[in-house]
C-alpha cells in the first residue's frame, strides 16, 4: 500500500489575514476596509461567483440605461459601477470584454434568467423594474474609483444573513473610517423603501406614525412615512426600509 500526499492551494479572493483555522475545513480571514451590500447577486447555483479588478463608475447610466457604447473605452478586468441596466447585450459584452464584475442600482426583472446564467458576477444594490437610480452611489463610489476592490455576488438569504458584497480593503498604512451602526427611525433618517409601489425608491422621514396603521397584509406595524425625491409621500412599515444615514 502507497500512501501519496498532495497540496491543494485555495485563492482567498481578497487580500487579508487569517484569524483562525477550521481544521478540516478551510481558515477564518479579517480584512479592513469599505462593504457594500446589495439585495441580489446571480450566485444562484452557488457557484461563487467572485471577481476583483478596478472599481470604474459610468455616471451616463444614472440617467439613461447602460449601453455597450458607455462602455467602448473601458479596459478589461474592470468592476463597473452603473446606475441601470436593461438590455441582455450589456451583459454579454461585458462577460466578452472580460470585466471583472458588474454593480447595478437597478436590473430589468425580464434580465434575471440571464443574468443568473452567467459567470460575471452580478449585484443588484435597490431592486428590479422601473425604479429611478438612487444617485446616493455615484458620491459613494466616486472615493474609490480606479482602487482595487473584490465582489462576490453571493444569492441573497436574509436568514443565514448572507447578502452580496462589494468589498474595498485597506492596508494599515490607510485611513479606515469605521461607519456607525443605525439603530433608530428617526425624522430626517434617509432610508431606502423596500416594499409596495416605491420599492427601491431613496426618500427622507418626514413623520412618525403615533399609533401601527393597519396595511394591506393585515398586519399593524410601526410605519413612519417617507418622502421621495419628486415629492411623493408613502406610509411604509419600519422594517420595510433600509436605514442610509
């Protein structure tokens, strides 16, 4: 009987420190930096569909959809950054053109099979449909525009609490800012509505509502309600709404 040993080296798909080993399993690695989360990324096979290269924002697709002639002068191995995206020929001349991933506040419903499908990883960051940009991220991203960053387009399950990233890390020779946790609805809060006709709209609380209003559910919930950016009001259930600042 011949016993053979063989080593198997596994890329960490971001740069970073091990923390801890799992033995027989795999290691726990830290890394300081910016994340952004989004609420879908195509990893829907759990194929892990990862990829890092330079962080590039195309500002034209806040207003307008992306198209393949935004993207005429950009290089390979580019993360790009978009306002909106709508056309399956998008995605396919990025997969062709080699990106290394591919940010968008807003996907067509009707691109989801396609999207799915391929190996370039996706993040959706508001929603589906009809839905205005929130330009919120153009002044995010525009900090780190031409850095290194990492994706992972992972299905979003919110109980394993597992959502897709985007992330920027930082040496130790960089200034890292740690963000403060929001815990409470507040007026004035800028939040981000994730349910009913203003889904994936960016707005402000404007009021607090005194006593749970009954919705269409059935349920009654705390609700606050919401202004959008061309004025309209919505009542919306607190934890319908993702907290921005």
């Amino acid at each position: 009987m011949e016993v053979t040993q063989k080593t198997l080296q596994v890329s960490a798909c971001l740069p970073g420190v091990v923390e801890s080993v799992i033995p027989e399993y795999g290691a726990m690695i830290a890394t300081k930096g910016f994340l952004v989360q989004g609420m879908w990324g195509n990893d829907g096979a759990g194929s892990a569909k990862l990829g890092d290269g330079t962080l590039t924002i195309v500002e034209e697709s806040w207003s307008t959809p992306l198209t393949t002639a935004m993207l005429a002068e950009t290089e390979d191995r580019q993360v790009i950054v978009t306002g909106q995206v709508v056309d399956a020929d998008v995605l396919d001349h990025l997969a062709e053109a080699e990106m290394a991933g591919l940010i968008t506040g807003v996907m067509a419903p009707g691109l989801i099979p396609a999207a799915a499908r391929h190996t370039l990883p996706i993040m959706v960051l508001q929603g589906f449909g009809q839905l205005p940009a929130d330009r919120t991220y153009i002044d995010l991203f525009k900090s780190y525009a031409g850095e290194r960053v990492y994706v992972h387009a992972a299905a979003a399950d919110r109980l394993a609490g597992i959502r897709p990233e985007l992330i920027v890390p930082k040496t130790g020779e960089n200034k890292v800012v740690e963000s403060k946790i929001l815990t409470e609805m507040a007026i004035g809060s800028r939040v981000r509505i994730g349910s009913g006709t203003a889904q994936g709209q960016p707005g402000k609380v404007v009021a607090m509502v005194d006593e749970p209003p009954q919705f269409a559910s059935g349920l009654r919930v705390p609700a606050v309600v919401v202004e959008v950016e061309d004025g309209e009001r919505f009542t919306v259930p607190q934890q319908n709404l993702v907290i921005l600042g």
